[in-house]
C-alpha cells in the first residue's frame, strides 16, 4: 500500500499568485478528504510578511473538517508558537540540500537551517509527545542556483533530519529536472529505511510519473502530489510544477497498486480554485477523467 | 544511438481540428529538419475526404527540404497510386490490433487490413526496391470500442507486419493509457528483433515519458514523438496526445542518451503552427525551455 501525501494546500496555494479565501481553501481541504486521501499539508506558519497567500493559517486550522491527518510548515521557532497555539499535530520543516538555494530562500546555510530545525524540533517533541515531524529536502537533485547537487549531500542532510528524529523526509526536485537515472543514483547514496523517506516531484518537464515509477521499482511507497497540478505555474499556464495527484493516481491504480482515493473526486476538488485563480485544469489525467461523463 | 520518428506533420497535424497551409507545413519541416531530427513523417495518401487536413500531400511532398527520411502514411492501393506518382519513397501502414478500431477506422478487420497490405507493400516492393516501410498497430494496449488488448494480440500483428515485409513496426498506445508495466507485458509477448520495433506512446493521461523510459530500458531505440504535442486535444486545451518530441528530447538527453537534435529548435518549430491553430504551447518540457532567455 502507498500513502500518498496531499500537498496541493500549502505547496501548491503558495506557489500560486493569486490567495484563495480561508473558507474555499476549507472546502477544498473538505472534497480532498472526502476523495480518499487521508494525509493532507494543510498550511503553513511561514510569516504572511513572505508567503501571504497562506497567511491565514492560524485561521483555517479550526475549519478543516475532522478525519483527515494535517500537517503545516514551520519555518522556525515563531514559527513553532504559532502552530503549537493552533493545536497542530504534525509539522514540516523545510531545508534544502543546496547552501545557495537555502541562502536565498531562508536566509541561512543548510548546516543553520539544520540547527534552527533541531532546538524546533526539541520542542515540539515536548509539547507534542505523539507529535508527527516531516523534513523537506528541497533540491534534491539540482539547485537552480548552484546546479547539480551530489547525491551524497542530499543523502547527507535526509540523514541528518532522521537522525535528530524526524519521523520522515521528502526529497524534493523542486525545478523539475530530474529523471530517472537519477532517482535512482541518489537511491543508492541514501541507505535509509525506505518507508521514512517521501518523493516529492515536479513536473516541470514532464519527468514526474517516470521518476515515480522508478521509486516505487525500488521499493519506496510514500509519494507527494498536489490536487489538479496546484502551484504549477512557473513559467506559463500548462506547464507543470507540482506533479498532479491526479496523475499519480492514474499511474499507480494502473499499474495495481491500490490507493482507496476516488479519483474523480480528486479531479473534482481543485475545480473551484483553478477557477478562483483563473486557470484551466494542468494535470493530464485531470482533463482526461473530466472530459468522460 | 536512439533513433526519433517525429510525426508531428503527419499524426499531429491530422488530429488538429484546423487546416494548415501547404507552406506553412513545408516551413515546419524545414524547421524541424534544421534541428536535427532526420526522420520525419511528412504526410498522409488517405483520402481528402476522410482526412482534409492533409488533402494537399502530393502538393505538399515537392516541397519538402532536402536531407529528410520523409514518409507519408497510405492507406491503400489508391493511395499508394498517389504516393508512387509523387515520389514517395518511404511508406507507413496503419493497422491496429483490435478489430472493433480497424472497423470504425478503416472498415476493415485487421485480418483484412493484412491482406491490403500484403498487395499494397508488393507493390510497392517491386516499384520501389529501396524503398522503406513502417506498419503502425494502434491501439497496442487498449481500444476505445473492446477495451484492454492482450499483448499476445499486438504482438500476432506486429509480427505478421515484419513477415510480409516491413521494415519497421511502430506499436502505438493510441488513447494514451498504457503504464511502464503493461510495456514490460507486451515486450515480453513480442519476440521481435528490437531495432525494429518503434514505440508511439500518447501522453494523454502523463505516462507517456515513463513509457518511453520502461522501453529505453528494454533495449529499444526508436521512439516516436510529435513536435509541440502536436495533436493533442483529444479532450481540452493542454491535454495531451501525442508525446511531445521536447520531452522525448529532455527525458533523453538527461537521461545521458545522444539524440543529435537542438532542443530549443524544435520547440520554435512548432509555434507558427500552434500560432496558425490558436493553440499555445502543450509540451512541458517546451514550455520550461522557452521561458528561459
């Protein structure tokens, strides 16, 4: 059985220009629920100075409906009070595998973020003793800054965030450019228990679903995706970001794996925000299943 | 050495609802030509009738660039007529490996679709002992009308293809649904020589990249693909038919595999034709490549 993780709240609504009112984003989180998926990135305590298109979290987190398991990113210790007041259970923590790449974008090395995620960590394990850590490998495979990033530095900093007790980590190829004889090069340099370690795509040049299909050949079954392709526009309306859920869905139910996620329901559920931000459906099997009747 | 059947003049054009000039489409070959790609399918023989977007072949073949494998497609005695008197020295047959689709298609069984083809190739044989030929069986792995197909079926098709005579067989997932596994399913009921055999995967649901990278890792080497995406609107704007000859390109040259074509050739050589269609651009990895400067 895989788990697919639902990041289309947070790491999709972010990357999108445009904010989606709390109570939509509420909804969306609702019909995602009700479609089967169970583990969902809600939010994000990122300060709403940066991000604020998630600048709402404190006040979505008492509307999602009961059921699912969210999760929501902390970026630091202000970061931690807000989400802890909030009551949230399970936490992600954002790093990259890239000095540049973190240097632009949180203002501080790898080896500070991994100092900052630790003493957060600390303390969230305190307060949250049945707490849920995940820990993001941004540019797993290549930093748009710095270029190809070795697999043993990727390996190196998804051992770390284990080893100082995340639950889980997500190795991301946040530009999208990474195939396959990738995946499964930086496989072999990570020796850590499978089942902690998430991939996390984008489709950006259309790699996704074959990297997916090499990670799951090699044993791996946590894979992140988001609703109808959601924060899929860095470049130009029909190009891809986030691999979509709904292509993960078309590829691992034909292929025999069982998800227990409806998939036209998924289809469904990011209708209403793709019309909000004023985009057409992205994802390839999106678009397919929609046309059926 | 992998080998790129770009059929975006044939197949792509003809699933466009739009007519493209005769100019325009010499224009496009050329383009195409200039990037590289050798190997292109320039044009059908089939009825004006049944297939108006490409009714000006024989007024189309004289202006085709010099230095191009061109092919056109002939569906029958009459067409190879047309083809012969043209000049055509490179032909494609187009059969499929369910008889409900040859039925609505060609109003033939496949059986009989053989039999056609038979006199056809003999002919063309004798008139053209140079000559080359490719025969497609479409709907490889699953009908529109009959559902699944057992690879046993494509693989019966596929090798009655080669025995009377042709040269190459071109197995084509035509509604875009197969996954990696069903590749390996069918590869393993083909028994053919692997040179010979070409693979012509749509993108309709995001697997078709992920197909390509199964069979690359099969031993095949001939891929087929259509620049732009183009023909590919069987449902909506941004759905995806044909495999976009870009992310063949990108899945490939990533992947460390020569392919001896520029890139950013071919995704400028379809925008005055997506442009004359109304269409923007459907290919990712097209898209990622001409947002950067």
């Amino acid at each position: 059985m895989v788990r697919i993780v639902e990041v289309g709240p947070r790491d999709g609504l972010q990357n999108e220009p445009t904010a989606v009112p709390t109570a939509e984003k509420a909804a969306f989180v609702q019909r995602l629920l009700e479609s089967g998926l169970k583990e969902i990135e809600a939010t994000s305590f990122v300060s709403p100075k940066w991000v604020p298109q998630l600048g709402d979290a404190a006040e979505l987190w008492p509307l999602l409906p009961k059921g699912g398991l969210y999760s929501a990113l902390v970026p630091n210790e202000r970061g931690l009070d807000r989400a802890l007041e909030t009551g949230v259970q399970r936490i992600a923590l954002f790093t990259a595998a890239s000095d540049a790449f973190t240097q632009k974008n949180i203002n501080m090395t790898v080896a500070e973020s991994l100092d900052v995620f630790s003493a957060v960590m600390e303390r969230f394990r305190s307060e949250r003793p049945e707490g849920w850590v995940r820990g993001y490998v941004s540019t797993a495979f290549e930093c748009p800054y710095a270029g190809k990033v070795d697999p043993s530095a990727t390996a190196d900093v998804a051992r770390r965030l284990l080893e100082m007790g995340a639950d889980e980590v997500s190795l991301g190829d946040t530009i999208g450019v990474a195939v396959p004889r990738e995946v499964r090069a930086l496989e072999r340099a990570l020796g850590l228990p499978k089942e902690k370690v998430a991939w996390h795509f984008h489709d950006t040049r259309g790699t996704a679903v074959a990297n997916i299909a090499e990670a799951l050949s090699l044993g791996y079954t946590v894979f992140d995706s988001s609703a109808g392709g959601l924060g899929g526009c860095p470049y130009a309306p029909g190009a891809g970001g986030n691999l979509a859920t709904e292509d993960l869905l078309y590829f691992l139910d034909r292929s025999g794996v069982p998800t227990g996620v409806d998939h036209r329901l998924v289809a469904e559920a990011s209708l209403p925000i793709l019309s909000l931000l004023g985009r057409s459906p992205s994802s390839k099997a999106q678009l397919a299943l929609l046309s059926r009747p």
